[in-house]
C-alpha cells in the first residue's frame, strides 16, 4: 500500500471508531442546520478534527478541504490537497439508517492520486491508488460487466438542495428507470460510488454534489475499470458538481439518455477546487 494511502485509511478508521461509537448517542448530540435539509453534528466535527490532525502530523505542509472545516493553508492552488467528507450521510446517522461512510482524497497537482472510503458499520474499507487499482479490504475490485440498461441496476441521489432542479432531475429518472432493473437512492454518495467501483450497482448519477462527495469514489471508479464525467461527458465533475458513473458502455448510455433534460443552468460550475 502506498505510504500515503496508508495513513489515510488508518486517518478513516479513527474517525470511523468515533462515528461507531456515538450512534448510542444521538439522541444527545449537538446538531446544526447548515441549510435546509442539511445537517451537522459533533461526530462530523470530531471525525474530521481527527482525521486531519493524524494527516497533518504525517504531513505538515499539505493543505485540506473538509466539508466541516473548509480550506486550510495559504496556496490557492497546493501541490498537495486532501479533501475530506467526516461522515457522508449525516441525515442517514442521526436517523441511524446505516448507510454512511468517510470519505478520504489526495489530489496532487489537480490530479486525484489516492482514495478511500471507508463504511464503519461493515468495516469494508475501499481503496485506490493512481494506476495501482482498486481494493475492497486488500482484494481488488472491478465495475460489472453490464453493457445494457436492461438488467442495469442503478444509483442516484435526489437534488434536495437544489431543488429548483427537480424536474430536470425527474425527467432524467424517467429516462432510465423505464428500461433498468431499478433504481437505488440510498443516501451517501461516496459509497454509492464505492459500490459502482466493486459491482455492486452498474452506475450511478446526481446533481449538485459537492467535491468532497466525490473525490475518493471518482477515483475508486477510474481505478476499477468504470468511466466518471459530468452531465456532458466531459471531466468537470468537482467544479459542476454533477456527476455520472458507471461501466464504459453503460456510462455512455446514461449520458445519451439524460442529455435532452440537461441545460445551461446545470453546466455553471459551482466550486473552485
């Protein structure tokens, strides 16, 4: 394993203890809206302060972007940036639905170079490193073999903060729930794009994530065999926030299908990254 990915996973399993540990909690925890229909509490604070201080201490120049921290560091645009997500499915843990994960990412010159997911409650930890593969716990991982919508089982997530979205978002699902063996919204994007990465679904599409959200599953993916783009099939995914994923033919198949329903108001980046 890479020195670097290394610590990052021993960085989510830390965290992970922390979010395990105060599910017996919940009811006692502090927690603010940063928005409508989006929530934090202690346990993301607390993960990502752990997850960060065991980063810095390896290493002390890099810079990080945390969903609950925001940037830390000086340079615009660092050499080396982690970007961390504490607790991906916040609304899923305070309602102790138990599909929630960390979220770990090394971008290195703009470039993703290391990845991990890691889903505490299952204690599957997902791993990448740039041109070394994907791993599910130490065993390697490829997206399915699926070339059809027929069969295809899907991933989404509702535009819940971006609402005036909806019916483009919709329409898209429409578009592919009419011929896919199904489609699942589940609540935490880092593994749904986890489970697209190891087969456990054929692919996957949202509006309006945030970087975060994505880093390490993109990653995942690429590593697994599968194709990331955003709505346009272009590599824009972290700045738009729009994202689709999936087996190479798949992937292809999603984008032809939502196309009609994707306007200019969803091709405005929405992040400096």
């Amino acid at each position: 394993m890479h020195p670097m990915l290394n610590i990052a996973t021993r960085a989510a399993k830390r965290a992970g203890d922390i979010i395990v540990r105060a599910l017996d909690q919940i009811d006692y925890l502090a927690i603010d809206s940063k928005g409508k229909n989006d929530f934090v509490s202690e346990v993301d604070r607390a993960a990502e302060q752990e997850i960060i201080h065991i980063l810095r201490k390896a290493y002390p120049h890099h810079h990080f972007l945390g969903e609950e921290g925001g940037r830390f560091g000086n340079s615009s645009e660092p050499e080396f940036l982690w970007i961390i997500d504490p607790l991906d499915g916040t609304t899923n843990f305070l309602h102790r639905f138990p599909q929630f994960a960390v979220s770990i990412a090394l971008r290195y010159q703009g470039q993703i170079e290391q990845a991990v997911v890691y889903d505490p409650l299952r204690q599957e930890m997902f791993t990448a490193t740039r041109g070394a593969g994907a791993m599910l716990n130490n065993r390697r991982i490829r997206v399915s073999k699926q070339t059809t919508m027929e069969g295809a089982l899907l991933g989404t997530g509702f535009p819940f903060k971006q609402q005036q979205f909806l019916d483009n978002y919709l329409n898209m699902f429409r578009a592919l729930f009419k011929d896919s063996a199904g489609i699942r919204r589940a609540g935490a994007a880092a593994l749904d794009l986890a489970y697209v990465a190891c087969g456990r679904m054929d692919g996957f599409w949202e509006i309006g994530l945030q970087p975060w959200d994505m880093a390490a599953g993109v990653l995942l993916i690429q590593e697994a065999g599968g194709i990331i783009s955003d709505f346009d099939g272009n590599d824009r995914y972290l700045e738009i926030g729009n994202i689709v994923a999936g087996t190479p033919k798949l992937h292809a198949m999603i984008c032809r299908r939502i196309e009609p329903f994707v306007t200019d108001e969803l091709r405005v980046p929405q992040h400096a990254v």
